[in-house]
C-alpha cells in the first residue's frame, strides 16, 4: 500500500522506512510528490500532525502518514514544543535550535535539565477520515551543556539518554529505533492498523 509520508525531512522518512521494513506499507514523501507542507497552526502535537495528514492525503489522493513531534524541557516550560523545529525561527537549521536551546539553559543556573521527546502519528485513510488512527510515544532524556556524536538528526546531539549512558546521537539506528519516541509510537500504530486489516504484519 502507498502511503504519503507528510513531510520532506529526509531523517524522518529514513527512521519510518527502517521502522516500516518488512511491511506491505511503500512510503513516499510528499515533497516528491511536489506538495508543499501546510502551515501548522495546531495548538498541540496532536492537532499538527492531523492537520498534516489530511493536508497531504487532500493533495496525493492517497492515505497518509504525519509526524508530529518535538523536544519538551522542563525548565523551560514544555519549551520548545510544538515549535521544535523552527525555535530560532522560520528556515532554522538544526544546529541553530540546538545552539538557541543551550542558550536558554545556560541562563538558568543550577536547574536540572531533564527533557522528554514526544511523538504523535496520525494515519489517514482519506483526507476526511472521521477516524483517523492516533498512537504517541514518549522518550525520556536530559540536555548536555554541549552537543555529542555525529548520528541523527534534530536535537539528538545534545539529548543524553541515561540507559545509554549517551547522547541519541552517539546511537546507531537500530538502537535508537527500538526505544525512541517515534519507535515507541510506531510500535503503538502497527497493531492498530493490523487490526483494521490495513498492513500486513511486517514479517
């Protein structure tokens, strides 16, 4: 089954077609198929990435996948959220949120700098689906003073998982799958749709 991923980040779509592997889903991005990404104007995780999904499936015709995702810290109260991926602004490349984020710790002195990933899929089987299938995952971490290991993508380099005892970027992929936020959330969304006969279980 062909299934338009709603997103062009090229580290997302490699970590869902390893995660995918062995599955009768073919995913394909929709920035190949020419479709750009709507404006996320959800409040939540959970509003985004439906609003991406049907966006997507709107556009190819086709069921579709969205991610919505982002770092949660603390002490930054739940900062930078849903504006994970553009906390230094609109166009922010990785290594200036990461850079943004240190900054904002480096002026709390003495707080602890526990932070978790939070993920949230939603599947889509038409734009209108009036069911759509939710699964969220969660990874628990804290932030390092300075980025570490060259692996991932995002802010991997500078979130320390402690069962570890390293960054997420100091990980490989099978590793991290098996225990991330996006692997916990994919492990949530399989049997659901096994269960609605959508895929086949991956062999």
């Amino acid at each position: 089954m062909k299934v338009v991923l709603a997103s062009g980040n090229k580290g997302k779509l490699a970590e869902f077609q390893q995660l995918f592997a062995g599955s009768n889903i073919e995913l394909v991005t929709q920035s190949s198929l020419g479709i750009e990404s709507p404006e996320e104007t959800g409040l939540s995780f959970i509003e985004n990435a439906l609003l991406k999904a049907r966006y997507a499936s709107r556009q190819s015709g086709l069921p579709a996948l969205a991610d919505d995702s982002g770092l949660a810290v603390d002490a930054l109260k739940g900062a930078p959220g849903i504006y994970s991926a553009r906390y230094a602004g609109e166009g922010a490349t990785d290594q200036d949120n990461v850079q943004k984020l240190l900054a904002e710790l480096s002026e709390l002195v003495g707080v602890k700098r526990q932070a978790r990933f939070h993920c949230v899929l939603a599947f889509v089987r038409h734009a209108d689906d009036p069911v759509p299938v939710i699964a969220q995952g969660q990874w628990e971490g804290e932030i390092l003073s300075a980025p570490s290991g060259m692996k991932g993508f995002g802010y991997d380099p500078v979130f320390y998982v402690a069962s570890e005892q390293c960054s997420a970027a100091e990980m490989d992929k099978s590793q991290k799958n098996a225990i991330s936020h996006r692997g916990v959330a994919i492990a949530s969304l399989m049997p659901q749709l096994e269960a609605l006969g959508l895929i086949q279980k991956p062999a």
